[in-house]
C-alpha cells in the first residue's frame, strides 16, 4: 500500500520546539544569557531565516526580556520608544531581523547611532553538526527517520542554509511516504537530484 504525502505533514502536534545549540550559533545564545551585561540594555539578534532566532526570541522574553520581531519592519517611532523604555527601566531590549542594522532603512540619525551602539549577536551558516541535528529532528518531527550513511551523504552535498535542510527534510519525508521507504541513501540521492 502506497501513501500520499499530503501537504499536511507538516509537523506533527507533538513537535519538539527544543532550540539546537552547536558553534554555529552557540555565541549567539550565549549572548542572550548576559543581557545584564548588554551595552545600553540593547542587542540585536541578526540571522538566516529559519536559524532559530524566534526560538531565541521565545528564550529570551521567558527571561523576562522584551523582543521586538522583524526589527526592520517597524516604524522609526517604534524602535525608538522600545529604546527608551529598556534605557528607563533596564529592562533588556532585543531586536530580531534577517539583516544587520546597517541594511535597514533607517533615516533618523539618532535611532541609527543608538542602534550601532547595541551588542550585534549574529548566528551563522549551519555548521556540519548543526546539519545532522536538524535533520533529524526535523524528520522525526515528521515521523521518519534517516540512516546514519544517508545522513553522511547529505551533509556533505546539501546547500549550507536552514531553509535549504527543512526543504530536504520535507521533500525526504514526502517521498518516503509516496514510496513507503526509508529515508536511506537511495531515497536521499533522489531527493538531491530531483
């Protein structure tokens, strides 16, 4: 009996949300757990998309922090407030984005000194540790699983992005499903030269 992979595999209810630490974005995450230390009670959280910074974001502001989203979708006035209230009630201030503060469109010169003055913690490509932890966990959160030589495989093939491992992992599961196999290193190499 064959299976449909509907667009509905997604992620299971039960999903882990659990944050991957690896040298990738390890000093990144140590960052976040020395607000008290943050120049100006300020720090800018910049990162690939889906490189985990809402997880971060989610960490920190269970921390008692406040987060501001998609930074450089806000208003100057927002940015602005949200400075003054962590410098009045040193309450820390973090800013999250895809692109570095230099690369928003800033046109006050006052928010964008104050903003150059923050603590920039930047997460990085994922690194080989990195890519094996995501696959996994992103294939068990499916409901499969990959062999370890599979795994091998596609680390050392898979474009070095987090948008480009969870398309692997959703196109890995989908094809395990419409074929009814394993992940395994002949379904990986089809899926890479697909």
């Amino acid at each position: 009996m064959r299976q449909i992979a509907l667009p509905l595999d997604e992620l299971r209810g039960g999903a882990s949300s659990s944050l991957i630490i690896t040298p990738s974005n390890a000093t990144a995450f140590a960052g976040l757990g020395s607000a008290a230390s943050w120049p100006r009670h300020c720090a800018i959280l910049v990162g690939p998309a889906r490189s985990g910074k809402s997880l971060m974001a989610r960490y920190f502001g269970g921390q008692g922090g406040t987060v501001v989203d998609d930074a450089e979708t806000n208003a100057a006035e927002t940015l602005f407030n949200a400075w003054n209230r962590a410098q009045e009630s040193a309450v820390p201030l973090l800013l999250i984005s895809r692109w570095l503060p230099a690369d928003w469109n800033i046109a006050l010169p006052d928010l964008k000194s104050r903003l150059g003055s923050a603590l920039l913690l930047e997460i990085g490509a994922p690194d080989d540790e990195m890519i094996e932890q995501l696959l996994q966990k992103q294939l068990a959160d499916r409901g499969a699983a990959i062999t370890m030589d599979a795994l091998s495989y596609v680390k050392r093939r898979i474009e070095r992005s987090y948008a480009a491992i969870e398309s692997f992992a959703r196109a890995a599961n989908a094809m395990a499903l419409a074929e009814n196999a394993p992940v395994n290193l002949t379904l990986v190499k089809k899926v890479l030269d697909a």
